[in-house]
C-alpha cells in the first residue's frame, strides 16, 4: 500500500517537473485543551478544525502534499472547464447573470464576472456536473470540486492571494473535508446512511478554505462554520434518481461556505457547537456514530489528500472497477461486442444501490446523468468502444442504438462479499459469457486511480487534454495552463491565472 502510494505521490511531483515544519496538532478528546492554550479548553472540535486551518502555513507542508495537491487544482479546472454549457449548468449560468450583483469573481474559462459566492457556486457545479471530479475513496468524498472553486473564487475576489497560500487552503480544507465526512458513521457508505457527503461536508470545508483566505479571526470563522452548518444538506436522492440536482451540490455547499465567511466578517455568528453539541453534526445526523480518530487523529501530519483519487472515466466512481475489468477482458481476449452473450455484473449492497437497481432503468438510462450512474451503461460503453470517455455521456451516446442494445445484455447482481473493508467504492466481480458459450471471469479491487493503482503521467495528461479539447481550449493554452497550475508556487496573484484560463 505505501508503495503504491509513494508511486501515486510521485507521478505528481513528476508532473509538474516535467510539465514546466509540519505543525504537530494533538488528538483531542472532547473538552481537550489546544496546543499552546495553556488551561484554555475548547467546547467543541470545530476550534481545533479552526485552528488548524488558520494556523498552518504552506512552509509546514510536506512535498508531497503539495505536489498532490497542485495536481487536484489542475484536475479540478479541467473537468469544470468543459461543463458550462452542459444541462443544468447553462440554467444556473444565465440565472446567476440575469440576477446580476457585484463583479468580484471570474468564472472558469470565461471573462465574466460575478460576486465570489455566485461565482464559487457555478464553478464548483461545474467541477462536479461531468462526473470526472476526484473521489476520496474511503467515505466516497468530493472534496475538490469543492475547495478547489471556492479558493479560486475567493482568491480572485480578495486580490494578491499567492500561488503558496492557495496550495496551503486547498489542502487544508480538503484535508478538513475528507476527515470530516470520514469521521461520521464510520465503516458505513454514506450512500447506505443516506448522506450524499460531498454538499453535505461541503459547506463547512466552503467556509473554512474561504475564511482563511479572507483573513477571519478565530472567533470568527468559528463562528463562519456555524453559519455554514446551519445551511448543511445533501441526501443521497438525486444520485440514485439521476437528476440534475446531482450536480449542483457542490455548488450549493460552496456558496454556502462562501456567504457564511463573508457575513462572520461583517458581525453574524452562527453556533460554536458545530460538530458535538446537543445538536451538532455528528449527533443530529449520525445519531451519536462518529470517529474522533477519524476526524483528529495526525492532524498536520498526515494529510488525506494523500489518499484522493483522480478518475480516469467521466462517471460514477463506484463503476471504475467494473469499466477497468470489463476493459482487460475484452483487450486480453479481443473479444468483439458482437460476441458477447451477456455480462453479469456482481456488486455490493451500496453500489447495487447506486448504480444496479433497478436494473430495468439502468438498462435504459434516459438522461445523461442516469448514465453516469449506470453500471450496466459504462460496460456496455466498455465492451462496444473499448474506451470511456466524455463522449458517451451526452444526449448523442444516449441515442447509439448498439449501446443501447447492448446495455440491455447486461446484469446486476449484489454481493455483500465484494464490500470493501476500509470503505469506500466496493470491488466488482465480472462474469462474460460469449455465444460461443465461453465464459470469462475477472474480479477488480482497485481502480484506476486509487493511490494503489495510480494513473501514470500519461494517462493523467490525455484526460486533462481531453476536457480542454472538449471546452474549446486551444493545445498552446492548455499545455500553459498546465505548466502553470504544476508550477503554482511561484505564481504572485492568483486572479491572474484565473484570466489566464479564459477561452477566446
């Protein structure tokens, strides 16, 4: 595993070279006194979340979090770059215009303007809409898609934010959110809780990026994250229906965190309890369940954006291992689809959930969004194309007659043998029987992407030039603009990167 991590770790340091003291916090209990606070004790583990986020400066992180973490920036406007004209998005683009407000924030890719909230919220659904964003594995965490636009947002607001103290937002407020949505229900899919964890953890980490970038005092971005909690949501719903609100909650938690940063600047307090009150996160959503390990446990020194995972496919990241196997399938044995009797796809409770039932519907996906969350869908694209890519998740793909056909071939079935034990995406068990009555088996762990399976620098640039491609960007454009995220420290005012992505 740590191997495989190292590999992971430096294939960034790799890229961006090619392409061109960690504060020690102690495990808290509840009511644990802060480090250097003398007897002063905290009522909640929001203060030493807040702390920690104030408090750590880029000179304190490790190399290797930084050069992950400039390859989750760059990963991150480059799936958002190409989605702004997709469903959903386009409504949101033309409503947050004709509602107008102050121009503070560019939107990626463009050189229009809008207030930083506005902003950081079309952004982040952006990030998220094409379903190609990183994935924190073990509590199925999109952290990215939304600390990631809020930095941006905010740093173009604020002016003279550096490339350095934009890395060390990222990763901190990543770092918050992934420990956060770990940390309740622990050894439980939230898909299975009911928790979609990417708004719902969201909000806190919107506020906590945006804050620190904002220069809140203690007291007040406690009380920013308050406000934010206040504002919480995100039920796993519109995932399993395939709805457009799919995407927007990434938005919805950015905006939230912004707007709550900005009015505990101006004086509004929300609760200091956030996370162990009465009420708090932990009792009122998990009923009490929640790892204090999880959330605490090697703060400043061990960062989980280590651990994210890139998505090398444009859909739900709980069918990668079933793309990765159907894919070594067919290649080994150059099997055509033509041949192919029929798949049988067996699957974990959580995933069955999400992306196997009911079968007649994922069969048949009607919008793109049910099929970014179509087991049946991605191996039918799989088998006929032997790729998957942006392509077979638009109205066009959906219209393929031999897609359709073939995804009608195509069985779940569950196996609660194939949960994963430390969380996150199960494994996939495949089955593929042929009309000659051949019968071809394949069970994946890990998919492409996870720290264990890394992504090689090649892969990881074909998928960054398959979205500028796809958003219009230029080749010359894009490899700078890629030089340049890889590069970020020494970039002195981020609000000129952000021009620098505008497509001409």
């Amino acid at each position: 595993m740590e191997t495989s991590r190292r590999k992971f770790v430096q294939m960034s340091a790799l890229m961006a070279s090619s392409w061109a003291v960690t504060p020690a916090w102690a495990f808290l209990n509840d009511g644990a006194a802060m480090p250097g606070a003398g007897s002063v004790q905290v009522p909640d583990a929001i203060y030493t979340l807040v702390d920690y986020c104030l408090n750590t400066r880029y000179e304190a992180l490790p190399a290797d979090v930084v050069a992950v973490t400039k390859t989750q920036i760059l990963d991150t406007v480059a799936v958002a770059l190409p989605a702004l004209r997709a469903d959903g998005i386009k409504q949101v683009y033309a409503w947050s215009r004709e509602t107008g407000g102050t121009a503070e924030s560019l939107i990626l890719g463009t050189n229009i303007r809008m207030p930083a909230e506005k902003a950081a919220r079309l952004n982040a659904s952006m990030a998220a809409a094409l379903e190609f964003d990183d994935t924190y594995e073990p509590s199925l965490m999109h952290a990215s898609c939304v600390t990631v636009p809020v930095a941006l947002a905010v740093s173009d607001f604020m002016g003279h934010v550096s490339g350095k103290e934009l890395i060390a937002a990222v990763a901190i407020g990543t770092d918050a959110a992934c420990r956060l949505s770990r940390a309740g229900s622990p050894g439980v899919s939230p898909f299975i809780v009911g928790w979609d964890p990417t708004p719902m953890y969201g909000f806190l980490a919107a506020a906590l990026v945006a804050g620190r970038l904002m220069g809140l005092t203690r007291e007040q971005l406690v009380a920013a994250v308050g406000l934010a909690y206040h504002q919480l949501s995100g039920n796993a719903q519109a995932s399993i229906d395939g709805t457009l609100a799919k995407r927007l909650g990434a938005g919805f938690a950015a905006y939230g965190g912004v707007m709550s940063a900005r009015l505990a600047k101006h004086g509004v307090f929300g609760s200091d309890h956030v996370l162990q009150g009465v009420k708090g996160l932990f009792k009122q959503y998990h009923g009490g369940k929640y790892s204090e390990e999880a959330l605490l446990g090697g703060l400043g020194t061990r960062f989980a954006g280590i651990d994210i995972a890139p998505k090398p496919y444009p859909c739900c990241r709980g069918g990668h291992v079933a793309i990765d196997g159907i894919l070594d399938i067919v290649k080994t044995n150059d099997i055509k689809a033509s041949d192919v009797e029929g798949v049988i796809i067996y699957s974990p409770p959580a995933e069955i959930m999400l992306l196997g039932a009911p079968l007649e519907k994922k069969q048949n996906p009607k919008t793109i969004v049910e099929a970014q969350f179509s087991n049946p869908w991605m191996v039918a694209v799989a088998i006929q194309d032997r790729e998957v890519g942006l392509r077979h998740f638009s109205e066009a793909a959906l219209q393929r007659a031999d897609l359709r056909a073939l995804a009608r071939r195509m069985v779940t079935v569950e196996d609660k043998s194939l949960t994963r034990p430390d969380g996150g995406p199960g494994f996939v068990r495949l089955e593929l029987k042929t009309k000659s009555g051949k019968t071809y088996t394949k069970l994946v762990k890990f998919a492409k992407g996870d720290p264990k399976n890394p992504m090689s620098p090649d892969e990881y640039k074909k998928k960054v030039l398959e979205c500028t491609d796809a958003a219009g960007m230029k080749r010359a454009q894009a490899i700078a603009l890629m030089v340049r995220i890889l590069n970020l420290e020494a970039e002195t005012d981020v609000s000129a990167l952000n021009a620098a992505m505008s497509i001409g």
